[in-house]
C-alpha cells in the first residue's frame, strides 16, 4: 500500500514538542522524515520522563516514530557541508531554532535554496521571524498569555488556568507547520519553487480566536473571565460536579438544552435559556442535581438522548474508553525497541491510503550510517567523519 506522502523528503532539525509533533504528521502518512540532531545528546526530549521499560522517553518514543536519525555537528564545517548535501536531496527543512541561528550558521534559507531552488524551508519559532519579540525566549504558556488565551481560561476571580495539553505547541507549532509544509509542497510539485515558512506558534492560536473576539473588534471591550457562554457564563454549557466526579454540559442549540431540562426535571427552564436574570436559579439547581448521582448513572439517563451532555474522563478512563478505543486512538504496538506497549493512535482516518506507524522512535545517530551512505560515502570516509567528530 502507497502512503499519501510517500516520496517527500522531509529534513526535521527541530527538538522537544511543536516541531516534532508536526513532522510526525508527515512520518505517519509516509514522509521520509529524517531527524538531524546534535551529536552530543540530540533531542532534549530524549531525557524527558517518564521513560518505558528499554529506557526510551516516552514522549520522545511518541513524536518521533516513523523518523530516522543522523547525529551531525554542525559546529564543524564538514558537519554543516553534510547538511547541505543533505538539503539536496531533501524537499523540505523544518528547524526550530530562534531567528538568525541558521544563518549563523550559515545554513539559512537563503543559502540552501543556491543548493535546492525548490526546498520548502519551515521555520517554527514562538513569535516569528521579526517584529519586537522575535528574539524573545518562550514556551506554551507564554505564547497563550500574549494571545490573551491564558487569561480567558479559568474562573473568574481565580488565577488563569494552564491548560492541559500544550495548545501553542502542538497547534500553533506542530498542526500550523504541517499545514504550511503540505500547501508549500504542493505549490512546489506543480511549479517547481520553493519558499520559506516563517511559523509563528502565537500566530496559530491567535488566530484560533474567531468565536471569542466579536465583542472586542465590535464594541471595543474584551470580555473577563467568565463573560462569554463558551467560557462558562451560562447554566447551558459548563461543568458540574457529580458524585464522583464531573459532567460537561454542551447544550448550546434550544433542542439539546430543551431535552437536558426535561431529564433534570426542570422542563421550565427550557424557555429560560437566555433569561439571564434566572441563571442563578438554574445554576443552583443544575449544580445540586448533579450532585445527586454518580457519572455512570447519569449517563444511563442520557444515554440516546440529543442533549451534548458527557462525562469528564481523566487520561487513565480515557484510555479505557470504548470509542477511543473503536477509533485506535489509544493501540498496542509490539515496539522494536522497546516491545509490546500502548501509545497513540494516528488521527487520519483515510479509506483507501491510512498512515501506519512503520518504525519505532530511532536511536540517536541510529541512521547516521545509512544516511551518509545514501549521499554516497564510503564507509572509510563515514569512519574518518565519525573520528573527527563531524557526526556520531
């Protein structure tokens, strides 16, 4: 069976979470993704805990299966003249370092495209490629907190709340570079050129605002904590605390709020959906409901019912779950490395062409040899580049 991007060449100089999360999109639908790391110690996602029973991170083991490593200095000139024959042979680079590294380097886009005119060159980074916080360090949550995310997250009165999984990261960093590289790549396949992506990983979830921003561009205020119904102002989308736990209410249209009244006993409060002055009422109500009964029975009474109303799971009961499991989000994998295990599933759902997980995390350096090889060095030249500490 062909993958859908079987074929692309695909150069990963990035390390930890955003970069690696994208190009693993790639690896999964068939991409040749090679991970280039420093030769002393690689990706610092490979000392990231917790670690399975081989040793491996477990994050690391995640992010980057499907992908083969070459350990390259690219301190040292003959390490930085491997990567730019690398860069032709490559259709895409994506590097994660700050803004002016690669062209310290001298290994920017600049530079490559004189070797490659038609590589499509990514650049991941939190604030962009300029403007007065390009060179401004940063992670997840201070990208949330220039986008004004972090501080709409939580309770009003409260601290923001950190999110659970790392938006910024995984959507601004990893979903907007794999976006950018495919539309890039296509670009380059019917035309022949190639062109630079400057990804910004605030610019990604700023841009994810559009259903919270209209008070802001209409009226001029933005709205606290709390303000808006998709932040928990309304009895009809919210959470509330069960006997054991909690259960999310997403009853936003009026037949999903009608039939969540009806079954909570209330069919009262159906007309009252937008009757602000009676939300009190029907918080204190919803909030001592719920109380009464655990999740599961809660869920035997809304079961087959139109309601948008569910249990909130914590990761272990997610992984127990049985649509997660229907969907193989959550598999067992018999890993080369590291043997039978679970780990994530892949999200593309194709009928004729689905992604498959082919490899396990490499090693580092694992596919130095056979890299160089490809590029034509013999293994007395991989031997004297090895000595000389050019690549590991």
């Amino acid at each position: 069976m062909t993958l859908p991007l079987e074929g692309m060449r695909v150069l990963d100089l990035t390390r930890l979470l955003p970069g690696p999360f994208g190009t693993m999109l790639l690896a999964d639908m068939g991409a040749d993704v090679i991970k280039v790391e420093d030769v002393s110690g690689g990706d610092y996602a490979r000392t990231a805990p917790p670690y399975t029973g081989s040793g491996m991170s477990v994050l690391h083991h995640i992010v980057n299966r499907n992908k083969r490593s070459i350990a390259i200095n690219l301190k040292q000139k003959e390490g930085r003249e491997l990567l730019l024959e690398l860069a032709g042979w490559a259709e895409v680079l994506v590097e994660q370092f700050r803004p002016g590294v690669m062209e310290r380097l001298g290994l920017d886009y600049e530079t490559l495209r004189e070797v490659n005119p038609a590589i499509v060159y990514c650049s991941v980074t939190g604030y962009g490629q300029d403007g007065p916080y390009r060179d401004v360090a940063g992670h997840d949550m201070n990208y949330l907190g220039y986008a004004g995310i972090l501080d709409a997250t939580g309770h009003p009165g409260g601290l923001p709340v950190i999110c659970g999984v790392q938006i910024a990261d995984l959507a601004g960093g990893g979903m907007f570079s794999a976006m950018s590289i495919l539309m890039a790549y296509i670009h380059m396949k019917k035309t022949g050129e190639g062109q630079h992506l400057d990804v910004s990983m605030m610019d990604g979830v700023i841009s994810w605002l559009a259903a919270v921003t209209g008070d802001l561009f209409i009226s001029g205020r933005a709205l606290e904590r709390g303000e808006h119904f998709l932040w928990g102002a309304t009895p009809f989308y919210n959470v509330y605390e069960a006997a054991d736990g909690y259960m999310a209410v997403g009853a936003i249209e009026g037949k999903f709020w009608k039939r969540t009244c009806e079954l909570l006993g209330r069919p009262e409060y159906a007309d009252m959906q937008f009757s602000f002055d009676r939300y009190k009422e029907i918080f204190d109500y919803f909030r001592a409901t719920f109380k009464e009964k655990t999740r599961a029975e809660w869920m035997e009474i809304f079961a087959g019912e139109d309601t948008c109303v569910s249990p909130v799971l914590d990761m272990a009961e997610m992984a127990e779950d049985p649509q997660v499991l229907h969907r193989r989000m959550v598999i067992e994998v018999d890993d080369e490395k590291v043997g039978p295990m679970r780990t994530l599933g892949i999200p593309f759902k194709f009928s004729a062409t689905p992604g498959e997980i082919r490899r396990s995390a490499p090693s580092l350096g694992e596919h130095t040899d056979e890299v160089l090889a490809m590029l034509g060095c013999s293994a007395e030249e991989i031997g004297r580049l090895k000595e000389g500490g050019a690549v590991a």
